[in-house]
C-alpha cells in the first residue's frame, strides 16, 4: 500500500489547538482530501502572515512531505523539534517523516521509544507496525498492530495495515516454501476483506506454484467479479491450464480475454491479456501467429518490457538463443531488477552454451528475488550438470543361442570446471553358452576428459584397455572413443568420432580377439513444426580384415512435448565385404524398416520423489541377401524413480528380433538395474564471483 496515503488516514488533521485569529479549515480539508499541492500552497500563505505558528507549520511540513519533498519535510520537523523538543505531535510527524523518507532503520527506535513512553497512543503504535512493516519484520509488526486495534478497534487504517502486513508475511513464507502458513494468512485477511482483490491473486499465485489446479480456478472465479477482475481471472486460468500441461484449452481460454478485453478501458490490463495470449500461442507452437502479433505489439507499444519478453520466449521455443539474449538485455536496461530480464537471460545463457554467464545472472537474480522458487529451480539443474556423479549399471542378457551374459558398467563423471570434465569407465562382463559351455570375461578400462573449448563444441577422448580371459587365451587390447559434439546450426546437433573396442557379444567372439576401428557420425535435425530427422554412419574395419558399413536413418513426428509423444519411421542398411556367418553376423546386405514409437518421460524433466518412464515399441521386416522379407519387432522400457534431487533408480529391458541387433543375428533380451549418485550437492569449484 502506498505508505503516504495510509499515514494519512491514519492522523487527523484538526489538532484541536487555538488558530488564533485566522482560519485554517480550508487548508486542513486539502490534507484530509490529500489534495497536497494545494495545502502546500495555503499554509505557506499563512505563514507569511503568522511565521510562529506551529500548527500552521506542522501542517505545512505535512503538505511539503506529502506532495513533493520528503527531505524538506525532514528540515521543517527538525526545526519544530528544537523549538519544541517534548512536543508529542510533532514527535510522531517527525517519526512519520522517516517512513516518507525511507529510513526505515532509524524510525524503527525512534518510534520504540516513543510507544514506551506512550503505549496506548494509537498513531505511533501504527506507525512502529508500519515501520517494522517496511523493514520485512512481520511477525513483530503483526503483534503491534493488534496493540493499535486493542486502542481503536476495527479501526479500518489499521485493518488496511494489518492487511498489507499479512500480505507482506504471507510472501514471506512462500520464499520459504511454508506454503501452509501463507495461505493460512492471507485466508485471515478474507475474513477481514472478503473477496479482496490482492489477497485472492496471492492465493491464486501460491496454488499455481504449488501446482494446486483446483483450488488456483476456484480462487480465480472467486476473484471474477468486476469486468477488469474477470479479465484477470481469465488470463490466470490460461496460465493454470497451461501448468496443466492443457495447452489447447489455455489458447481458447485466452482468446476469450482477448474479446473481452475490448470492453474496458484499462491499457495495463489490455496489454496483460495481449501478453497472454501471445504466450498461450507459444505454448501451442503457433510460432508464425505469435510472431506477427509481437510484430504489431513492437509497433505500438515500443521497447515496452512485456513485448520484448514476448520476443525473448519466442525466441526460446525457437531454439534462437542469441535473439532471446538480446531481448533480456533490453529489458534489463529498461529495469535492471525485471524478474523476466534475469531469470530469462540465465535460461538463454545455458541454452546458448553460456553456463558461467548463466550462473552469474541466476545469481544475480537470487540476490534481488531470494529464494524465488523458479530461480531456486533453475540453479539447481544448473548443478547438475557440474556436479560429480556416479553411475552403476547390472545387467543379464541372453539369446537365443544360447548366450548369457552378466554385466556392471561404472560410469564417474567428475567435473572441475564449465569446461573440463574428467571421466572414467569400468566394465566387467562375463558371457557364456549355455550348451557349449565356452566362457570369457572381459575387465574394460577408460579414464579421459571432456574439453568445451567453444559453446557450440565439446570434445571428449577416453582411452583406455580391455582385458580379456577366454576358454581359449588371455590378452589386453587398447580401447579408445575420440569425439567431437557439435552444435552448427540451431536445432542441429552433430557427432563426428573414432572408436576403437573388442568384438565381445559371446565367448566365441572374445576368444577370437578382433578389435574393430570404427568412424562415425551422429546428425539430428530438429524443426519449429514437430518433424525430425537423425542419421548414423559406420565404417569399421576390423583385425580379421573384414570391413562393414552401416546406415542408420529415422525420419520422426513429436506430437507431444510433456509427456514427450513420438513416432515415425527407421531404415538401416548394413554391408560387410566378407560374409563369415559362423563366427558372427555378417551379410553383404541388410536391410531393415520399421515403425515405431516413443512414450517418455524424461528422467532430466523428472522433479525429486517422481517417477521417469520410457516405452519404445517397433515394427518392421528386414531383408538379408537376397532372402524373403522377415517380420521385426522391438520393444524396450523404463521405469525409474527420482528419490531425491542427488539419487534415482530405473530398471529397464529390452527384447528384439532384429538382426542387427547383435553380433551373431540371434533375438535378443537384456534386463537391468541403473542407480546413480550425485556426489555432491553442487559443484566443487567457484562457478560465479558470487558463488563458491
């Protein structure tokens, strides 16, 4: 509430002192009415002809302070102060004056000492709630603003205070997370004000954080009572579909405010159900739509924040990051502590390949919005990228062939800045058949690094030596996985790399000891209209001398994001230039298709105490030589729990016909168990000047 406004209904006018021979009424109906300027002009008119007035000049304090100079209010007090120094009322003008002034910290004693000597006095027990108020003191200020209504009860200036306070409380708690206590409080201040306006937001705004869909719509229509409040409450129940992930529904939701929103006259509130409903044409990736909306907006509404916004979060969707960057950057010389500029502009940063800029603004924007709960979030996953982990994979497969084999693969990340990154692997597997009796096991060593020497381009080499004992020799061979990731262009993402390992499906196969060097690359092209495509190449020559290709093509369709929904269509041809089928599958062609799909979610996407899915389930034929089509299929799952934000659990499996899909061309069936630790709770180096 606007502190000037409420001091003054908090104090009358009329000091019921003797005004000599002049009259003053006229003066003390301008303050009463807040008409300021004009009180200032009156009693500076009086105290030409009455300079020692001391009402006149109480009274003319007032008006200076209230309409244009706090500062010169602060002179005039002082100066009665001297004049009168044991004057109680012009010792709470003065403690008023502070508040005016902002010096919260001083008024704050100021005005102790005087609710001590004077404890039943009305004003100063308001104006100390109202300064501890101001200092984010609340539960104190709630204690004695209670003391002000046991002196003047149901006094309404107190009420509106003791509102504000709660209000004030209530946030406070929300920072905390005490979701409870805040709606505790401000279902308090609807006893007082029922219906109240910013009491039912804040309510509305606690149910969409806490992802409360049915108490955050009853607050919205209880909120629906004036033409302006029901534009409000439409534009917030677009806001709760979308949260509930109803995308479609907040679009016509939202459109509905856009036709009301022609029937009032508040441009604030206009240009609010505007932004809303190009934000609802966002979320439904009507990206062409939204941008020739943010077009007209950018016309008539110039550098305005909430259009630049709409920019930047286009941009965002768009995957054009650089675009989103320059937006936050106008919008924070526009307001440098705008919640959208910080917050937005971390989120660009780390998607732009920029994490220690984005560390340095989540940081800044902490610092202005503590404890804010998006920011909280957002750092947190921020961490997660850079903080040392631990990975343990068991597995058991078998085919049908005969061949089972048992499996742990350690994974250790440890990160030691934004750009290097140390890794190290270790995998036993023993594999056997079952009729044959022939056995192996395979002890396999990596340690390397991961170098993003630019945001676009990472790095990677691991090397390392698997060491192998078969029912036919021992030995050791060197393991080696060179790679660049790259980012060329937006929604493009390219892996180009050397791979050197040991052909170890089957004991038969380690017993062989054939090594194979394999060059490759990974390419996926993303689109702003749901379709994609990815391709892998392998040429790999082997120690047998015997060389194979492989191609590897899907074309697919997202159809939803959240859970992500796709499908579409694989193809994969694979040519060896000798064929050795009794060692290990090895055709002069192969070719397979298949349909597929993709239920998922993502384990990254997954908040603590959640569970992560996938299912994948495939269809198709493959061709070998010159043989007769042959029916595929392919199913593979997931299902994982997130116990807490440093440790999560799967198990998985995977069952297949294809005959790719091993090295010998048997159906295939692997079972696992994954756990992985975050070894810490962030990063173990500075990864900001603010943050250790």
């Amino acid at each position: 509430m606007n502190i000037k406004k409420q001091i003054i209904l908090v104090f009358g006018f009329l000091f019921g002192l003797s005004v000599q021979a002049q009259d003053m009424q006229e003066g003390f109906t301008n303050l009463e009415k807040g008409e300021f300027a004009q009180a200032e002009t009156f009693f500076k008119e009086i105290l030409k002809s009455y300079p020692d007035n001391k009402t006149a000049k109480l009274c003319y304090g007032r008006a200076v302070g209230l309409s244009s100079s706090p500062e010169k209010a602060m002179v005039i007090f002082s100066e009665l102060l001297k004049t009168y120094p044991d004057d109680f009322e012009i010792q709470l003008n003065y403690a008023e004056c502070m508040l005016w002034n902002k010096n919260y910290a001083e008024a704050k004693p100021y005005y102790f000492s005087l609710i001590t000597k004077h404890p039943e006095s009305f004003p100063a027990l308001l104006g100390y709630a109202n300064t501890l108020s101001n200092l984010k003191e609340y539960k104190e200020a709630l204690e004695y603003v209670n003391k002000a209504l046991t002196v003047s009860v149901k006094n309404p200036n107190a009420l509106i205070s003791k509102k504000y306070i709660r209000l004030g409380y209530a946030n406070q708690f929300v920072q905390q997370q005490g979701y409870t206590k805040a709606l505790a409080l401000l279902d308090e201040n609807l006893e007082d004000f029922p219906k109240d306006k910013e009491t039912l937001m804040n309510k509305a705004n606690i149910y969409l954080i806490t992802k409360d869909q049915k108490n955050a719509i009853k607050a919205y229509h209880d909120l629906a009572v004036t033409k302006n409040d029901s534009l409000i409450a439409l534009n917030g129940l677009s806001l709760v579909a979308h949260i509930a992930e109803r995308n479609r529904e907040a679009l016509s939701i939202s459109e509905k405010a856009i036709e009301k929103s022609e029937m009032i006259e508040d441009v604030k509130l206009q240009n609010q159900t505007k932004e809303r409903y190009v934000q609802a044409l966002i979320w439904n990736k009507k990206y062409k739509e939204a941008e020739t909306k943010i077009n007209q907006y950018k016309v008539s509404n110039p550098n305005e924040n909430w259009v630049l916004a709409l920019s930047a979060t286009l941009g965002m969707y768009r995957s054009d990051f650089k675009a989103s960057i320059s937006d936050y950057q106008n919008i924070l010389i526009n307001d440098a502590k705008s919640f959208d500029g910080n917050l937005g502009i971390s989120n660009a940063y780390y998607a732009d390949g920029e994490p220690l800029k984005a560390y340095e603004t989540v940081d800044t924007t902490l610092k202005i919005f503590e404890n804010q709960k998006d920011a909280v979030g957002f750092l947190k996953k921020l961490n997660e990228n850079f903080t040392p982990s631990v990975e343990e994979k068991l597995s058991y497969s078998f085919d049908n062939g005969k061949n089972e084999a048992y499996a742990t693969n350690t994974l250790v990340v440890f990160p030691v800045s934004t750009k290097w990154f140390f890794i190290g692997t270790y995998q036993y597997r023993k594999t056997e058949n079952t009729v044959t009796k022939n056995s192996s096991v395979s002890n396999d060593f990596k340690i390397g690094t991961q170098w993003k020497f630019h945001p676009k381009i990472n790095f990677n080499i691991l090397i390392g030596s698997s060491n192998a004992n078969s029912f036919t020799n021992n030995y050791s061979q060197l393991l080696a996985d060179i790679f660049f990731k790259i980012k060329p262009l937006k929604l493009q993402d390219l892996e180009v790399g050397y791979k050197r390992d040991i052909q170890n499906f089957n004991a038969d196969l380690v017993s062989r000891e054939i090594t194979a060097n394999n060059f490759y690359f990974n390419y996926n092209i993303g689109t702003n209209f749901k379709l994609g495509w990815f391709t892998q190449y392998f040429f790999t020559s082997q120690s047998d001398n015997n060389q194979r290709n492989l191609l590897f093509t899907s074309l697919y369709y997202n159809f939803l994001s959240k859970p992500i929904l796709k499908a579409g269509f694989n193809y994969q041809f694979i040519t060896f230039k000798d064929q050795v089928p009794t060692i290990y599958f090895s055709p002069h062609k192969f070719n397979a298709y298949e349909i597929f799909i993709d239920f998922l979610k993502d384990e990254k996407a997954a908040e603590s105490k959640t569970v992560f899915y996938t299912l994948t389930a495939a269809t198709g034929f493959q061709y070998i030589e010159n043989d007769g089509k042959q029916s595929t299929y392919r199913v593979q799952s997931k299902f994982g729990y997130k116990f807490s934000d440093r440790f999560l659990a799967n198990i998985y499996g995977v069952k297949s016909n294809i005959a790719s899909a091993t090295a010998a061309g048997f159906q295939y069936t692997e079972i696992g168990l994954r756990l992985r630790w975050m070894l810490a709770s962030k990063p173990v180096f500075k990864v900001s000047k603010n943050t250790k």
